[in-house]
C-alpha cells in the first residue's frame, strides 16, 4: 500500500465525529509507519478543533488515540508539544492523556525537555499532569510539581497526588494551613482547592490536625449550601433533569460539586 493510499485512508477520519467505524480503525492500526505523518497532521491542525470542523471537532482525538494505540516512537514527540497547547476542556485534551499513557515512562524525558520551554502555567498544565502519572520518579518531576503547587495549589495537589512522593505532605499541609476559606463569596468552586489539599494529604497516607479538619468541614458545608442553591435555581436536581452540557467552568450537572471540564465533560465527550 502507497503513501497517497495511506494519507487517503487517514483523511476519512474526517469523516465521522464522535466514534470512528471499526474496520476504519483496525486498519490505521494494522498499517505501517506511513500512516503516521497524516495522523500527526490531523493532530496539529488547530482549525480541526473546532466543533464546526470536519468531524465535529473529534479528528485530533481520533488521531491522538491511535497513534498512542500504534506507539509510534515519532509520534511521542508531537504529542507531548500538542498536549502543552491543549485545553483541559477539550477532548483532545483527555486523548492525548490517554494517547501519551500508553508508551509509559518514555514520555518523562521528552516531557521534561517540553516542560523546559513552557512559559506560561496553563501550558506546563497537561505536561506536569502527564509527568505526575507516567510511573517515573524523578527529582525534576518532584521539584516542577512542588513549583506548581506554589503557583497554583488546586492543580498542584492534584498532581501531588497522583506522584505519589510522601515528601509532598509537609508543603501541602502548609499550603492548607495558610490557604484562606472565601465563604463569604458567592462562588461554588470558591473554597475547592482546600478540598483538593484534603483529598491529596489522605491520599499520601496523611492525616488532618485539628484546626486543618475543621477548615475543611467549613469548606465542605458552604460547597453543600451552594450546590444546593445552585440545583434548586436551574432545576438540576438529578442528572435525567439535564437538557444541554454546561460551560466547561460551570458545576458539572451530576451536582457532584466540580466544575464540569474535572467531572463528566471527558466522558461526555467520548460519549
């Protein structure tokens, strides 16, 4: 089979959304490595993103999850550098997650080179996420995920733990002392990051004091009396009362709590 044959075969991804048809498929997966560079297009156009797009916005999804399937090593690359541009609300986004997962801990050291040229924190965001999971302990890894719990404590404990380095309980139990509660704001998600330095202290085999439990209980109570505002104001009590998907920085509508791009967008999105 010809290159022309292969890079034709590529393009019908673009024509189908939200699941590619199997034998579409299993024949991407059953070629060569000339399959890869038109994949790899798919994943790099931005316009393709877009729900307006050929393929309602899935292409780069589909062309993520099967070069992660194929493991192709020159894929890992332009995987690792799409995935410091994407946004956590897209599904391309959660596929190239779960595309760059699948070659393990080889992505550590083509992630770390990436990470170098991040600037800005959303675009070391996917990257520190990829690096917080892919199995490998390193001291850079470490050192990148405590910088990030300084710049954004939600995100970095989170990623703590996930990492799974019991060193991290003492810099998130101070975080947790020194954040402030908002209970007085209006906002949902105002005290959601106390609730994410709980949940990675407990993950990392730690445990509360005190003053630190009691903190937590207060951010918990005021994210119940919101969260039930909220679902009394939009009619939302229970998930078959849903008629459209919320913005991805709305509360999700299974009333979990989260916003909706941590909660059921990804699945939403495969679905």
């Amino acid at each position: 089979m010809g290159e022309g044959d292969a890079r034709e075969r590529v393009r019908q991804v673009l024509e189908h959304s939200e699941k590619l048809p199997e034998d579409l498929n299993a024949d991407l997966l059953s070629r060569g490595s000339e399959v890869v560079e038109p994949l790899l297009e798919l994943l790099r156009d931005e316009s393709l993103v877009s729900r307006t797009a050929p393929g309602e916005g899935f292409a780069p999804a589909h062309a993520a999850r099967l070069l992660g399937r194929r493991r192709d090593p020159e894929a890992l690359a332009p995987m690792v550098r799409r995935l410091m541009h994407a946004d956590p609300g897209e599904v391309l986004y959660v596929a190239l997650l779960w595309g760059l997962e699948a070659f393990g801990s080889a992505v550590a050291p083509v992630a770390l080179e990436v990470l170098a040229d991040a600037r800005r924190a959303d675009e070391r965001f996917g990257l520190l996420s990829l690096l917080s999971h892919c199995g490998v302990k390193d001291e850079r890894i470490y050192t990148a995920l405590l910088g990030q719990l300084q710049e954004d404590p939600e995100r970095g404990a989170m990623n703590l733990a996930r990492y799974g380095d019991s060193r991290a309980l003492e810099p998130l139990a101070r975080v947790l002392d020194e954040y402030p509660l908002d209970e007085d704001v209006e906002d949902l998600f105002a005290d959601q990051t106390v609730i994410e330095l709980e949940d990675a202290i407990e993950q990392l085999g730690g445990t509360l004091d005190v003053a630190q439990r009691e903190k937590v209980e207060r951010a918990r109570r005021s994210r119940h009396r919101l969260s039930m505002l909220f679902q009394r104001e939009l009619g939302m009590s229970s998930p078959a009362k849903r008629r459209e998907r919320p913005g991805r920085n709305d509360p999700c509508w299974c009333g979990s709590g989260v916003k909706y791009k941590k909660c059921h967008l990804g699945r939403d999105g495969a679905r």
